[in-house]
C-alpha cells in the first residue's frame, strides 16, 4: 500500500482528512473529490486507515455476536466469542495473503503490509473458526447464525479502511460522487488505468493524468450495512440454526457480483466475469444450499433460543 498522509498526536499536528474539496491547481483532477490517504502516529508506531477498520471490524463483530447469543440465552457461547474471533482474525489475515499471492503469483508479496484479499480472508476465518469451535465441542451451527449478522456489520465499517488508503477503487466515472486517488494505492493515474487494469482511455490522455473513478469502496460500505439490517430483520427466524448464515452468503455473493462491474480490475475469466465474481457466485450457492437444509429444524431439536431441555 502506498504510505498515506501521517498524523501525529502533537499539538501542531496536521488536519487529517479522507477527502477535499480540490483547489484551483487541481484543474486536472475532474472529479468533485479529491481523496488523501489517512495514517495515524503513535510514536514509532504507524496505524493504516485500514489497520484501524479491520480493528474496528472485528471489534463490533464480537460486541455484535456475543450480545445475541446472550439475548437468544446462550451465555456458554457468548463466553467463548472472544476465542473464536481471535480465530476468524487469525484466519482472515493468514486466508486473505495467501489468496493474494495465489492470486499475483509472488511468494514475495506475502511479506508486504498490502495485498489482502476478501474473499481469502473469508474463508480462512471460516475454516480456522471450524476448527477452534470444533475443538471447544460446541455447534459451529450456533455460531454461524449469529456470525452472519456480525460479519455483515464488520464488512461495512472494514471497506472504509480500503477508502481510508485508497485501495480498491473503480472505473473511470464523472459523476457527481466520482473521486480522484492521487495518492492511493495505487494513484489512480490513466498510466495505471492502462497498464494495471487494462482500462482504454481517450487517446492521448497524458500518463501522468489523475482519473476520476468510481468510489467503490464507499459502495460497498452502504451495501454491507444494507446487508446487515437484513439479516437483523431475519435475526428471530423460525428455522433452524445456521440458515442465517446461508442467508448471508446469498447476499455477499449478490453484493460482490453487483459491485464488481464497477472495480477497477484486469482479471476477467469466461464470460467477462472477474475472480472475485466467479467465487461470489459460488459462495450464493452454497448460501442458497446451507439455507435449504436448515429451513426446518430436526424433530425435537431446539430452535435458535435456548428452551429447559437444551440448556
């Protein structure tokens, strides 16, 4: 990632911002939003805009998920959360490198402070969440239908740590919420239009130019918080546990495949479709198949409150 704008807790420090007004020398930056990349000094100590999200994220997913599974009269379980989001962070930081390097073929990359991936990150807090839960004796079901409103709360406030550092942008676009990445990471210059993502531009457009782009980012913050007042809508269901979780797969991967039409990206497969669209459209189908088996809980097996007989 691209070293953002540093702030330091000193009296004189700078104003830190994640986007201006451009002034009268930005004439070539067409676009009503210029972003600056946000970073936070504390001592030797520097903290990304998206260390910070992905803190946060995690924070209000615990905060989310151990609240109602006490309201639903687990308590064993809430007790637990903490260790089993230690894990899925544990998981999302190993899943989501390793899947980038798979991805960018460079064994090096798996030792730079960027290149993070979702859809790696996802399922490597899935899996290494299984085994830790696995290994406690408890049902991964309970959990994961209650993770499911807890992810999609952490997903919305983690993308705003992408916008923070300037990662993850869209497409050319001069419409009226279009931004500009001067500093990102990487600036979002036509040279990079051209050569990173394969994006024409009108001919002779200078390499050096700034494009205005969708903000993607932004995006998909709004569509994780739409995705999370869904599934707080759902959270008193009737079926049996973990069908919330298939539930929120189907809206991730609808999400993902919607939101990818505006990234900006060169890695398109069959169809047109990118990776990231290829895997959301398989994470839907698992959703829709987890929701079909868990839509009628077994005979005398519990719901997804505690009764007498299950406590």
């Amino acid at each position: 990632m691209a070293r953002g704008r540093r702030v330091r807790l000193t009296p004189r420090r700078r104003p830190a911002y994640l986007f201006r007004i451009p002034d009268a020398h930005s004439m070539n930056l067409a676009a009503p939003f210029v972003h600056a990349p946000f970073s936070l000094d504390i001592g030797p100590l520097q903290l990304t805009g998206f260390g910070l999200a992905v803190l946060a994220a995690f924070g209000l997913s615990q905060i989310v998920t151990m609240r109602e599974l006490t309201r639903r009269g687990h308590d064993l379980y809430a007790q637990t959360t903490p260790d089993i989001v230690f894990a899925a962070l544990l998981g999302f930081l190993i899943g989501a490198k390793l899947y980038y390097v798979v991805l960018t073929g460079d064994p090096g990359a798996i030792f730079s402070r960027g290149g993070f991936v979702f859809w790696g990150g996802f399922m490597g807090s899935v899996a290494l969440c299984w085994l830790t839960i696995k290994r406690k004796k408890l049902s991964f079901a309970r959990y994961a239908d209650v993770a499911g409103i807890a992810i999609a709360g952490g997903y919305a406030v983690g993308r705003t740590g992408c916008f923070a550092v300037g990662d993850d942008y869209g497409r050319p676009w001069n419409g009226p919420l279009a931004f500009t990445f001067p500093n990102g990471a990487p600036p979002s210059t036509a040279a990079n239009m051209q050569d990173l993502f394969g994006i024409p531009l009108a001919p002779g457009t200078p390499p050096n130019q700034v494009i205005a782009v969708h903000p993607t980012q932004l995006y998909e913050t709004a569509m994780g918080f739409v995705m999370f007042l869904i599934l707080w809508r759902f959270r008193d269901h009737e079926h049996a546990e973990g069908w919330l979780f298939g539930l929120y797969c189907v809206l991730a991967g609808i999400e993902r495949f919607i939101v990818e039409f505006f990234r900006a990206k060169d890695d398109q497969l069959t169809f047109g479709l990118t990776t990231a669209q290829v895997i959301a459209i398989a994470i839907a189908l698992v959703g829709v198949i987890v929701m079909v088996a868990r839509r009628t809980p077994r005979p005398g097996a519990p719901g997804i409150h505690a009764t007498a007989a299950a406590a």
